[in-house]
C-alpha cells in the first residue's frame, strides 16, 4: 500500500465520500504528468486546502450551469428540479437570483 492511499485512509474525513472524492480528484489534477502523488503532499493538501485564485469564480459558473440545465430539464418546474438537484427550492432560488 503506497504512503498516500495509507494518509487517506487515516485520515477523519468530516464530510462524506464527496469529500474523498474531491480530494482524490484535485490530487491528481494538481499532479504533473506520471508525478507519483507522496505521503507529504497529500498530508499537506488535507491540512490546507489548495485553493488557487479564481477557482471558486470557475466552480460557481460550473454549478450555475448545471442548475439551469436541470431546471431546464424540468420544465422550469423549480420545486422538481430542486428535488433533482437534492438542493432546497430556497438554495435554488439564491443561486438563480445571482
């Protein structure tokens, strides 16, 4: 078992398996091409979040997009695209009224 895999499966993991996920992802986006991904440097992204300038505009345009595509899906219909979406009708009216 590699140093990393042995790190992820230590660690707490407040969330849920999203949060693993997510973690797992970003790792490998962040590394370079065939970098193997090492015990130090999945400590340190788990301790501080890797955050660059700008990703969280990127991020917000992404789930914007999915929003009105599954509204769009549902008719306009907000009360079952929210349902679909496993969001509150409130959550999806703010991230509309952006």
């Amino acid at each position: 078992m590699t140093a990393a895999r042995t790190v992820l499966l230590e660690y707490d993991w407040p969330g849920n398996v999203r949060e693993l996920k997510h973690v797992v992802e970003a790792l490998v986006v962040s590394s370079r091409d065939g970098e193997m991904i090492g015990e130090s440097r999945t400590r340190d992204f788990l301790e501080k979040p890797q955050v660059r300038p700008g990703q969280t505009e990127i991020l917000d345009e992404l789930v914007d997009q999915h929003i009105r595509h599954t509204l769009d899906a549902c008719g306009s219909n907000k009360a079952k695209a929210a349902r679909r979406l496993g969001i509150s009708r409130k959550t999806l009216y703010r991230r509309l009224g952006r």
